[in-house]
C-alpha cells in the first residue's frame, strides 16, 4: 500500500486516520490556564503562554466587523483568505495528489472535532484543496475569534504540496 501525505496510507478510512494523528494532537494541545483565558490573552508578563481553544458559538454575540477582521488576518494567519464581504476565512492548497488532498481534510477533521468548530472543505480538480472558516451560528453568518483559532491550528499542519512549474526555457 503506498503512502500519501502525513506517511499514512492511502485509502485508510478517516478514523484510522485521525487515531494515528491523535498522539501529535494530543500533544500540540493545550489546557485552559487557572486563571482563566482573559489572563492569557490580557499581554500579563507572568501568563502562560496557551494558545486558547474554541467557545461555544451559540451566544457568542455578532460577528466581527470586517475591518477588524482584514487587520487581524494579516497579523495572525497571512496566508489566509478574507473574502469581500469579511464574512470568511479561506485557504486554498494545491496538493500533490487527490489522497494528499483528502489527508490534509482529514487532520482538519480531527482539529475541527477537537475545536467543536467544523470548516466548509471543498476538493476540486482533483488536487485543489480548499477550507473555508466562518460562524454559521451567528446571525447573520460570520468571523468570530473561533474562526481565527481553528485557521491557526490548520495552518499548523502538514499538507503535501504540489511543486510550482519551473518555467521551460525556450532553445534558442
């Protein structure tokens, strides 16, 4: 059996796949702090540093305006997509192969699980992979710190990619 992205076999079913990933997951993840998430994220010299994990959608409040939402992409997940309107994030991949496509939707899957936030995944043209964060609880639909925090996490993972054409040269 060959083997595709993450060295897991292709064609594995998606719960043997995120059980071989749960021991990296497992330990990239991080535990709330003591004191609570506000003292994490307040800039605090003596906080932990843990990167915070989801809070339930439901009751979280409006989405963020679509300036602040520009402004913390470009800090925070660079190579992200916002679209026009702000309403949400996405990134796109092209992988070397359908399989790695689907490995890489599969690890989103674990995070996404682990999250209790699910992404849009699309695969197209059989090797374009693309996610797609927003807060469909919200009303209307939105980007809240969620999304922010399960984009971070996604881009942590590995994805094969499928290398750039080099230019042919022309015989002259």
């Amino acid at each position: 059996m060959s083997t595709a992205a993450f060295g897991l076999p292709v064609g594995r079913p998606m719960l043997a796949t995120a059980r071989l990933l749960r021991p990296a997951l497992a330990s990239a993840a991080r535990r709330r702090p003591a004191g609570g998430w506000a003292a994490t994220m307040s800039g605090a010299a003596d906080a932990p540093s843990v990167t915070p994990s989801c809070v339930p959608c439901e009751g979280i409040g409006s989405a963020m305006d679509p300036k602040d939402v520009r402004a913390a992409a470009a800090a925070r997940i660079p190579t992200w997509t916002v679209a026009p309107d702000g309403r949400s994030l996405s990134r796109t991949h092209t992988t070397t192969s359908f399989t790695a496509g689907m490995d890489w939707f599969n690890a989103i899957a674990v995070v996404a699980e682990a999250e209790g936030h699910h992404p849009d995944l699309s695969l197209r043209d059989w090797n374009t992979a693309e996610v797609r964060l927003s807060t469909h609880a919200l009303n209307p639909p939105g980007v809240s710190e969620n999304d922010f925090i399960v984009a971070e996490r996604i881009e942590a993972l590995p994805v094969q990619l499928k290398a750039p054409r080099q230019a042919k040269q022309s015989a002259q």
